[in-house]
C-alpha cells in the first residue's frame, strides 16, 4: 500500500510539468519530498521484510528457533 502512496506525489510533479495549473500551486521540491520519502518508506520495509524472512528461513531449517 505505501507502494502505490508514493505514485500520488510523482503524479502531481509530472502533472505539474504537463500544464495542470493547480498542481503547480506546490513547489516541485515539496512534490518529490513527498515521493521520495514514500518510497524510501516502501523500499526500507522491503528490504527489513526480506532480511527477517531469509532469516527465519535459516533458523528453521537448522533446527534452531527463532526467537
């Protein structure tokens, strides 16, 4: 879901630069903020949920529990 949050402020900069006037309203630095902290958010998750999986994945095929 944070995924798709992050197209909503790339759409307003694209937007902004194909002529929507009321996109422009925001500066285009507030617009990819916004996205790059979305994705940052999205990419950060990611990354921490497969870490957590490969290690689980390792623990439990050793015997070991995950704790």
């Amino acid at each position: 879901m944070i995924g798709l949050l992050g197209f909503v402020p790339l759409a307003g900069f694209v937007g902004c630069g194909y002529g929507l006037t009321a996109l422009c309203a925001i500066p285009s630095e507030v617009w990819l903020l916004g996205w790059a902290a979305f994705f940052g958010s999205f990419l950060g998750l990611t990354i921490r949920l497969f870490r957590e999986r490969r290690k689980f994945e390792r623990g439990a095929a050793g015997g070991a529990t995950s704790s």
